[in-house]
C-alpha cells in the first residue's frame, strides 16, 4: 500500500503463525496507511496462498547440550 507521498516512512508488517496477508490488510496495515505511512505485507511460509504453493514451514528439533 504506496503512500502517495514519496517520502512517507514504510512499515513492514509481518504476521504470526495464526494470520495471514488478508487479516492484516483488514486490521493493520489499513490503520498505518491512514495515518500516512506506507506498508509493505508478508506472508511467511505456511501461511495465506504461500502453502498451497508448497512453501511451508518444517519442524526442526535442534540438539541440545545436557546441562551441567
């Protein structure tokens, strides 16, 4: 969503793991952009269109140190 000052500061809205690009043009980003700033949406992958692309998120343990 381009302010049309070219100067108007952007702000990069990304959601969590329960949201996606729609929420978030409904909630945030229109409220930034009517207070004059830019704002540039991300969805990661898994969330919104990006999974039925087959972007998805993969759960990795990773290997921890015994404690001492």
């Amino acid at each position: 969503m381009r302010n049309e000052r070219a100067e108007a500061p952007v702000v990069l809205v990304i959601g969590g793991a329960d949201t996606c690009f729609q929420d978030l043009v409904l909630t945030v980003a229109r409220n930034l952009f009517e207070r004059g700033y830019s704002v540039a949406l991300v969805d990661l992958p898994g969330q919104g269109r990006n999974q039925a692309n087959g972007l998805y998120w993969e759960a990795e343990a990773a290997p921890t140190a015994p404690c001492r």
